[in-house]
C-alpha cells in the first residue's frame, strides 16, 4: 500500500488521524510508526506533543466506531465472510483473529474495549465483539478513547525520549526494537492484572459460601 507508505513519510496532524482511523478498522497501519514518529518530531519542534496524541485518539475514535457499527449492524456471518475473504486477507485478517478478539471480550466483559486497545492482535478488532454484543455505545466510546489514549501517549512518549539520542535514519529500527519490549510488558501486566483479578473473584467467592 504505497499510498500508506506516503502518508507515514509525511506525518502532520491530518495523516495522524487518517492512519489512526485506519489502524482501527481492518488497515494493516502500525500505530507504533505513526504516533512515536510524530511525537520525535513534536520534540524538535515541528508538532505539538498533545496534539498528536489528541488527533491519534480522535482517530481510533472514529475507526473504533466503524468497527462497532459493522458488528451491531451487519452481525457474525457477514463479518466472518469478510475476514474470510480475499480483501479480508488482504487486510491480515481472518475468522481466527476475529473469534480471538471475541473471546477476549466475552472473558474479560466491557472493560476489555479498554484493556483491549493496549493488545496487539486485538487492539483494532475489539470493537466488533463490541458492537456484536450491542453494547452501549457510549460506554464503548469512553472505553476506548481512555484505552487508545493511553496507548498513545506510551507510544509518544516513546518517540519523544528517542529524539533525546536516537537520529531520524535509525528511527524506525529503534521504534521497532523498543516497541517490542513494550508489548511484552503490557502483556505482562495484563496477564498479572488478570490473575490479581481472579484471585480477588475467588477468595470473595469463598468468603460468601463460609
């Protein structure tokens, strides 16, 4: 997708959103090479931090949104047809990540719209098991935009600290080793928050049956 490749390589706050926008429908867009980029060059002085982070949210916002709409509107099949289709591929999708994000959701209820969006692998596609389950809209919004907001600003800050000793050529290579290290992370603490949680159900569970 050249034309993708063209707005990456010239990130001011409209293509922030746009890609953002993409990023949470079914585009293959990395966040990680949109919003730390642009926070690099917001430490040089050519955007503004908040900004970015600003126009990024607005834009999962509104791709969050489709996403939803196509899973309240359109239901299973449709949706699993296109994943199964060539666009479907096209975009790296499948049933299988489709039915992944489901679980997700259905495992962890309406927060997972939140911690979802900090995921990779489920961050662009916890919206459709949203919007399928008919969730209340405006309880989705709140979830995502403090989730997506949240992943943004680590990504930021990200890019920002990177522009303290790391140069433009060697940029992407940096934002792609480090990024690494911050998935593994959230995933880290996901895993510990989701076992913290559990423990917590289950010793007040046993409390009430004492």
């Amino acid at each position: 997708m050249n034309w993708i490749t063209s707005l990456l390589g010239n990130l001011n706050y409209g293509t922030i959103f746009l890609l953002m926008l993409l990023e949470s429908t079914v585009i293959p867009v990395p966040s990680e090479l949109v919003v730390s980029p642009a926070a690099y060059h917001a430490a040089g002085g050519n955007l503004d931090i908040w900004l970015v982070v600003l126009f990024a949210t607005l834009g999962a916002d509104v791709g969050a949104s489709i996403n939803y709409a196509a899973g309240y509107w359109l239901g299973r099949p449709i949706i699993y047809k296109f994943a199964n289709s060539r666009w479907g591929h096209l975009c790296l999708l499948n049933q299988e990540k489709v039915e992944k994000s489901e679980k997700y959701f259905y495992d962890h209820g309406v927060v997972a719209t939140l911690t979802g969006r900090l995921i990779p692998g489920i961050r662009h596609l916890i919206s459709i098991p949203a919007g399928l389950s008919k969730m209340h809209y405006w309880k989705f919004l709140l979830y995502t935009t403090i989730g997506a907001g949240a992943w943004h600003s680590i990504l930021a800050i990200l890019g920002w600290w990177l522009h303290t000793f790391v140069p433009e050529d060697q940029l992407v290579d940096k934002i792609n080793e480090y990024g690494e290290y911050i998935k593994y992370a959230i995933l880290g603490l996901t895993i510990l928050a989701a076992v913290y949680f559990t423990a917590k159900w289950l010793l007040k569970k046993n409390r009430q049956r004492a």
